[in-house]
C-alpha cells in the first residue's frame, strides 16, 4: 500500500492511525494498521483475507482504552461509524449492532416507552464495548438486558449467541475465546417515555455535577474493590490533583485521571501504578485498573 487510506471494499484501512484521534483520553501512538469495516459481511471478509499471526484489537470509542505511545503492532478495527444498525425488535426490544452509541440506544429505548436502558445514555462508548466490558452506571448493568448476542471471529464467521454461553459480572464478561461482538438483542420493561427521558435528565445532570466531563478521560480507571470505592481510597490517600506529566487525578472525582492538555500514554500509565502503590501503601488494597492497557511503550 503506497497512500495512507486505501479503500477496501467499501471499508477504510489507514496505516499508522494515530490512536490519539480514537480514544477519550486523546493520547496513544499509531496503529500499524486502522480499518474501518463498511459493514459485517465486509468486516467478515476483512478478517478472513488477515493475515492469522497479526494481533487484532477491535474498538468502539476507546472511551475505556489506553494505547501506550509506541502504538499497537497489529490492526486496529473500528466499529463506531460503520455498525450501526439499530432496529426494533418486538415491543420491548431492540437489536443494535456493536458500533452505536450507548446515548442512542438509551434515547430510542426511552422514546419507545420502555425502561432500564436509561443509565446508558452517560456512558461515551458503542454497544460492542458495553458489552465487552458490561458497562453500568447508577445500578443498571449492560448484561442485565441482553437476550442475545451475534459474535464474529478471526475467520470472518458469525454466530448467535445465548447470554449462557459468557460468564458476566461487573466490569467482567468472559465469552468463547477469539470472538468479538458484532451486535445484542435486549429487552426492556415497559415504561412512560416521558418518565424514562426525565431519568435521562436527571442521570446526565448527576454526571455532569460530580464528573470532570469537560476534560479527556476515560471515567473511572480503578475498578471498585469488594465493598469500598476506589474514589474514596484514592481521596482518604490524598491523592486528589496528583499529576505526572499532563496527566492528573481529576479534583473532582478522584477515580478520574484527566489529560490537562499535553499528556502522554506514558504520563498516565505513570500516575496510575503511582497511584496504585500509594493506596496500597496507605490501605493494603491493590487497586486493579478498569481501563484496558495496550499497546507498545515509546
Ligand atoms: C466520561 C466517561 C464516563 C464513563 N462512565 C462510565 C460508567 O458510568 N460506567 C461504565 O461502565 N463505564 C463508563 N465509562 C467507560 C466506557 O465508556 C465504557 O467502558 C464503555 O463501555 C466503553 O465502550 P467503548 O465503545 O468506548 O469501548 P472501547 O474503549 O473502544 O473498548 C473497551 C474494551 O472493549 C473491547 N471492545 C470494544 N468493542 C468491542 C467489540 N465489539 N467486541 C469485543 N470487544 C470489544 C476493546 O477491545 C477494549 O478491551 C466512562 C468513560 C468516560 C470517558
């Protein structure tokens, strides 16, 4: 390939992408390889013709994704933008392919009348990272609505999948090896819509008051420890407005690490062992990182 885009059968594939331009958090070197599929069949084909020994990572928003400053050795596929298919599917569900938004899943949800996809309307990422990650907020959970999901894997094959078949808990879903999600089926109670807009509201108001959503982040970088909260552990250390680099822990939720500007991958993978070792030192609790680490160093 001589030019940096080249067309593939409708998708786009870029070499050495700078992932700074795909993750919240707005740093990361470049992927070898970036492609965006025009579809599943063509994201099918795309895998079948890779080459087997190329390490795939699949991404919706990177809103829950560090890429050291070395980049990714592999290739890099993203979904937001190209599945993005969300249907109706009997009354009170939904089929949504794995590159829509969570925003737009909740507000469809909502404006049919239906209830308990509404925590997802705060959460910046796709259905495909929801559910690999089982994404919640204020008590809902991803997983507690899907009836199905379709899956794809490394020879381009597709498969429905019964919600049986993964291991599921929070922040944790553990499916067959080597298969990416590439649509889910939920289905919701039925509600008011005005009701479940106003719970919208009101649940992006309570973001917007105790979270720096101004500033890149990737929300929460620690996942909770059993019965504590990673937030209050990191404050009770003193470990609020910490920075290294352009990176900082936010003075507003201290399980925020926010990019002021000029951070880099490094910056941030710096302050949260930093951050680790404090609270360890201070508690005895190891906090385990929620966000996904990848990628080379510089
Ligand atoms: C301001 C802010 C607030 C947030 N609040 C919350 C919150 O309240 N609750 C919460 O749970 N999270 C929250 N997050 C984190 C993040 O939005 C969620 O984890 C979200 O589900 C990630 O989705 P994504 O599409 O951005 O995934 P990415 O960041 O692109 O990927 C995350 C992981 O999922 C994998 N993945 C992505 N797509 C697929 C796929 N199709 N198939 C298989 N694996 C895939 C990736 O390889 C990676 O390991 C917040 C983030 C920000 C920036």
């Amino acid at each position: 390939m001589t030019a940096a885009e080249a067309d593939m059968g409708g998708g786009v594939l870029r070499e050495h992408e700078p992932m700074a331009r795909h993750t919240s958090w707005r740093v990361g070197g470049p992927a070898r390889l970036f492609y965006r599929p025009a579809g599943v069949d063509d994201l099918a084909a795309f895998l079948a013709g890779l080459d087997p020994d190329l390490p795939v990572l699949m991404v919706g928003l990177g809103s829950n994704l560090l890429v050291r400053d070395g980049g990714f050795p592999g290739v890099v596929i993203a979904l937001q933008g190209a599945l993005d298919r969300l249907v109706r599917v009997g009354p009170e569900g939904f089929e949504a392919e794995a590159g829509v938004t969570c925003a737009r899943l909740a507000r469809a949800a909502a404006r049919a009348g239906l209830t308990g996809a509404e925590f997802l309307a705060g959460i910046p990422g796709t259905v495909g990272g929801a559910l690999a990650m089982n994404a919640g907020a204020f008590g809902g959970e991803t997983w507690a609505a899907v009836t199905a999901v379709q899956t794809i894997d490394r020879r381009g094959v597709l498969r429905w999948r019964d919600p049986s078949d993964f291991e599921v808990g929070y922040r944790r879903v553990v499916g067959p090896p080597g298969e990416w999600f590439v649509a889910g089926r939920f289905r919701y109670a039925p509600g008011d819509p005005a009701a479940a807009q106003a719970r919208i509201r009101a649940l992006l108001a309570r973001r917007g008051a105790t979270q720096p959503t101004r500033q890149p982040s990737c929300g929460s970088v620690f996942r909770n420890p059993p019965g504590d909260h990673a937030a209050r552990l990191i404050e009770a250390a003193g470990l609020k407005g910490t920075c290294i680099g352009g990176a900082c822990v936010s003075d507003r939720h201290a399980n925020f690490i926010v990019n002021t500007g000029a951070a880099t991958a490094t910056d941030i993978e710096r302050l949260i062992r930093h951050v680790q070792a404090q609270v360890e030192a201070a508690f005895g609790v190891r906090l385990e990182p929620e966000v996904r680490i990848v990628g080379v160093p510089s």
